[in-house]
C-alpha cells in the first residue's frame, strides 16, 4: 500500500539514515518472499534487491486457510476470554511517519470514539485494538471493561484475524492478509489526504481497488457496523478483484513451498 524505503521521495520518519540502514541490512538477505506478482514487482527497486524471490505467499498467512480454523478460533476466543456470541472487530491502525518521540518510537492518538461505540455496540460487539509494533505509547483502554481489549502485543497477529468479524484498519498492511479471509473490511481513513500526499504516497488507488469504504468519521464507522451486509454487497465485486490481484499466491502451504526452496535445495 504505502510506498517503500527507496521508492519514498522523502523521509519522514524518525531515523535520518533510514535508507542508509535499510540498505545495509537488505545486503544479508539470501531471499525474499513475495505474496503476489504485484509486490514482486515492486520490491526489487523498492529494496534495491536483485536476489532470489519466492514467489510462495506469506507463512504467515497459512493459518488462514487451515481446515480447523473455525474450530481454531473458539480456542482462541476462549484463551482471549471473548464471549463466543459477541461479534468482534479488529481495529489496526498504522503509525504516522511524522509522529514520534525519537529513533523508532512512534506517538499515537486515538481517533476512534471508542466512548459512543460502547454506547451503541456494547452489547453486541467487541473491539480488538492491535497498534503497530512501532508504536510507543500505551493505549489505556481500562474504562471501556469488556468492550475494548488491547492486544498491541498479542505474538502472533493472524490469531487475532481469525477470531475477527471484520476488520478496521487505514493504510496497514494488514488488510493484504487479512482480505484472505474474505471478510468485511472498513477503512478509517481520517488523514488520508495528508497520509497519501505528504507523508507517504501510495502504490496503488484507494478510492479505486480498496475493497471496503473510506471513512473519515466514527459516526461513519459505526454506520458501515451497523449495515454489514450492505457493505459485503456494494464491495463484492472489488473485493474479488482484490484477492485476485493481491492473494494470489496464498494457498496455506507458503511454509510447506518455502522449506523444500531454502532447506532441501
């Protein structure tokens, strides 16, 4: 989605050498791993790398299409202590290039009204909030009790999709994995015009190929909520074009493909 190390007109983040270091450290790679042909594309000038690409999908994303992952996710919910009746939504945000404290460390400011959420949802739904591993600060979620529950640093992020109704999220990776699924995805997307044309820019159209709505407001959150199956309806289309130009080489078996590749040449 957002544009990567070399291919980034201007750096706004919190380390000056930040091409300087990511250059040096791609120089160790003996591979690298593509999810689709759109991102093999992009990686060899993105990364200034000329080696071998696997085109296999992310290991990652391989419990996504386990068999058991239904029954995988009453485990999980279980673990979590999330009631098996409530619908849950993952909220993931990314962090903002030009908001940090030092080298590495990331401010965020919750733009979510999580008070007139519990007001309307708090019954129905549970909101996950999943900040990025950058982020600093710590999102003190206490006085929404069940409702919200921070998982900003729950190990491994693909548990918390599966146990997940829907998906809010802005310009993260995460809705790239997550589209595997095939589940609603909404897009919270208050600072676009600054996100896209100052600090970052995108590889691709969000008003075009993104397969959910961009919306500026909690009130425009809770709305999409509350209209699901509008939303599956308006997006299923683009969805499918998504997946197709974006999931293509996930299988589940990116592990199985990736081992037999660098293990057992």
């Amino acid at each position: 989605m957002k544009k990567l190390v070399f291919d980034m007109e201007e750096v706004t983040t919190a380390s000056p050498l930040y091409k300087e270091q990511f250059y040096i450290q791609t120089r160790s790679w003996d591979y690298l791993v593509a999810p689709n042909e759109f991102s093999a594309e992009i990686f060899g000038h993105a990364f200034m790398y000329d080696g071998p690409l696997l085109k296999t999908g992310y290991p990652r994303n391989d419990i996504l299409y386990r068999e058991d992952k239904e029954e995988l996710a009453r485990t999980l919910k279980e673990k979590l202590h999330i009631p098996q009746d409530k619908k849950v939504a993952l909220y993931a945000p990314t962090w903002r290039d030009d908001e940090f404290y030092g080298s590495g460390k990331y401010k965020f400011t919750l733009q979510l009204d999580l008070d007139k959420m519990k007001k309307r949802f708090g019954d129905e739904w549970i909101i996950l909030l999943r900040t990025h591993y950058f982020i600093a600060d710590y999102l003190d979620v206490s006085k929404y009790g069940d409702f919200v529950c921070n998982v900003s640093k729950y190990d491994d992020i693909a548990e918390l999709y599966l146990i997940s109704d829907i998906l809010i999220t802005d310009y993260s990776s995460v809705f790239f994995d997550y589209a595997n699924l095939r589940r609603p995805m909404l897009f919270y997307t208050y600072d676009l015009e600054k996100y896209r044309d100052v600090l970052r820019g995108f590889y691709i159209n969000m008003e075009e190929e993104i397969p959910g709505p961009l919306l500026f407001t909690t009130e425009e959150v809770m709305a999409a909520m509350e209209n699901l199956s509008e939303v599956e309806e308006t997006y299923r289309e683009k969805y499918q074009l998504f997946c197709e130009k974006f999931c293509d080489f996930e299988n589940g078996k990116a592990t199985e493909n990736i081992v037999k590749t660098v293990f057992k040449p």
